[in-house]
C-alpha cells in the first residue's frame, strides 16, 4: 500500500483517497466530462481487497492501490477491455446518450444499445451475427447490464483495439487507454492526470484483469515516491501485470 503521504484513508473517490506529489496538480477537466467521471470513480474503503467475479479474492495483493466500488455480475466476463467497455458505456448511460453506447464485437458487427432498447437481441450463429425482435422497449439499468455481458461475450481486447484511433503519449489524456489486442491482450485506462510547472505529466491507471475482477486501481512498482501516479512512459510502460510499448496507447473516436 501507498506509505508516501498522498493517500487518503477516508477518501471515497479517485480524487479524494490520492493526494498528488509536490509540485503536481491535477489538470482542469470539464465538469460532466468523461475525464471528470473517471476521476470521480466511487471507491471501497481503503485496505478492501479486489474480489474475484465469483468472490475469491484477487491472488495478488501487490497489484493495485484501492478498489472500484462498482459491481461486475456473477460470470467470468469482466475482464480488462470489458472494464473499458464498461466505463464508457456507464458514462453515458448516466448522461442519458444512449445513443453513444455501441461497441464493436470481434466480428467487426457494432452492437448499439440503441437497439437493445427497442427489445432487437443478438441472434448468433457462428461468426454470423444479426438483430432479432425479442421484447418490448425497455431502458433500465438491468437492461444496460445485460446488454454489456453480451458485449463483454463477444468482444475484448482484439476488437477495442481496433475501434479505438493511436494518440501520441506526449498527448496522454484522461479516458486513453494502454492496449494490446490479441489473445492473451490487456488493456488499461487512465484515470487521472496532474501537471508540473515545467510540463510534466503523471497519471493514474485502472484495470480489471482475468478472470473477471472488480476494477482497481494500479500501483506502480516502480514508481518510487509518487506512487501509484506514473510518469509519461519512454518507449515502455511496466504495470504490475502486464508491459506496454508507448506506442500502445489509444483513444476512443468520438
């Protein structure tokens, strides 16, 4: 855990449990924005420990600095990409834009909520995939919910990767996300972001991993004094589960 003086105890949010090192603020985000509700993720009291989908708990504890309070079902599914899936598609539910939740599977077929809202489900048939009515409209959070666990079936890092547009890390932004798709792939998302008076970036990162896991908030095990925050990467970024090249960040198009 954090011993360097910038965690909270009593911090119920991103923002509230992790205190930014001297000489760092956090970087001005929109309010409502989708940098702002990163930043703004509800978090278990601190010491909680990251649960498995089937409650076990997560074997390694060095992994991760706090814990997502948000509930990830009862099935396998929740992994990495689908922890990215699940954020952007939380966001704007909250919001009401329905119409910006779609995803595409690894097929290549867009899957939008807009559709799941009219009753239209996913008849698959092999790599075959097509809407058929099946139930009346309906927009609750159940419904939302059952939607992304399709999702969450049919897609993962393969296919964010490919939906997703490369940014530079020089442009590293609240909402990117550390990539690599393929089987085994992994994906992290950046949560938050603060600046030095000379320019420097450092941010936070969150993941979900296998199997399916409660969303966490990664520590840097190499990162010294400011831990859990991370510097802008060289030409590699090392997380504690997985290593990415600089050049895997990405961003969502719209």
């Amino acid at each position: 855990m954090v011993a360097n003086g910038l965690v909270d105890p009593e911090g119920e949010t991103v923002r509230r449990r992790f205190g930014t090192p001297a000489g760092f603020i956090r970087t001005v985000e929109a309010e409502g924005s989708f940098a702002a509700y990163l930043r703004d993720l509800p978090l278990k009291p601190h010491g909680s420990e990251v649960r498995l989908y089937d409650g076990r708990v997560k074997a390694d504890r060095e992994a991760y600095e706090a814990v997502v309070d948000l509930p990830i079902g009862r099935r396998d599914l929740h992994q990495c990409a689908d922890a990215v899936i699940r954020l952007r598609a939380e966001y704007f539910f909250g919001r009401g834009q329905y119409e910006r939740i779609h995803f595409d599977l690894t097929n290549g077929f867009r899957a939008d909520y807009a559709e799941w809202m009219r009753g239209k489900r996913l008849a698959v048939s092999g790599n075959a995939v097509r809407w058929e009515q099946r139930a009346g409209t309906s927009n609750s959070r159940q419904d939302l919910w059952e939607y992304l666990e399709l999702v969450f079936a049919y897609a993962g890092t393969r296919s964010l990767s490919r939906e997703l547009r490369p940014v530079p890390v020089a442009d590293l932004r609240i909402g990117d996300v550390f990539i690599v798709g393929g089987s085994p792939g992994h994906a992290v998302i950046v949560v938050d972001l603060a600046v030095a008076a000379d320019g420097t970036n450092i941010f936070l990162l969150a993941q979900s991993f296998m199997p399916a896991q409660e969303i966490h908030i990664l520590r840097n095990p190499s990162g010294g004094s400011i831990n859990p925050w991370y510097h802008i990467p060289g030409e590699m970024l090392a997380t504690p589960e997985w290593t990415f090249k600089s050049t895997d960040l990405k961003r969502f198009p719209d």
